[in-house]
C-alpha cells in the first residue's frame, strides 16, 4: 500500500497540483488509490516544536512539510507509516521529506 500511496504522489497529486488534470477531493481519490489517508495540514503549534522533523532542505532552503498521507495510528507506531511533503510549483514535484513511523509531536 507504500507503493501504491507514493504512485498516487507522483501521478493523480502531481498532476492535480500542477492544474494538468483536476482532482476534487485529493483525500478521497489518495484513499480510493492506496488506503493512505491523505492531509494538506499539519499543526503549526507541533510544527513549531518540532520543526526537524517537519522540514526538509529543497535546492539550498528549508521547507516545511506540512502535507502528509498516513496509515495507521499513532497509538500504535509499529503498524504507522507517514509520509511528508511539498508540492515544488516551479519545476512541477512532489518532494518528500520524510518516510517512517509518525513524526515527533507533544504526544509522543
């Protein structure tokens, strides 16, 4: 279902955020593609206190990642896997910033 999450990344999201094919509802269409769970948002306040693990370095800057698809609960971190990224306008890319059990938050 990893696979088929970072396929829908890379076609229907891509293409959704770069105006090529319209896409209504992204969570919905993320979902119906791999079962991820997909979220434009992250909390600022946990962004905040934890901003290594919600940034990325893209062409010489940092860059929150305040999108992100999941699975799982973090509740359970072994059966979790997040997913974090931007959408680059300029060159037309998802970029991923993080892959792995959920990012660090006040709760974990």
């Amino acid at each position: 279902s990893l696979y088929k999450a970072l396929c829908f990344l890379a076609t229907t999201y891509v293409k959704a955020k770069s105006g090529e094919v319209a896409c209504a509802d992204l969570a919905s269409a993320c979902k119906q593609a791999s079962g991820f769970t997909y979220s434009a948002h992250q909390s600022e306040v946990t962004i905040g206190q934890n901003r290594g693990y919600y940034e990325t370095a893209w062409k010489g800057r940092k860059v929150t990642l305040k999108e992100h698809i999941k699975k799982g609960s973090n509740r359970e971190a072994r059966y979790a896997i997040r997913v974090a990224f931007f959408y680059d306008d300029k060159d037309k890319v998802v970029v991923l910033g993080f892959i792995g059990q959920h990012q660090t938050t006040s709760a974990s």
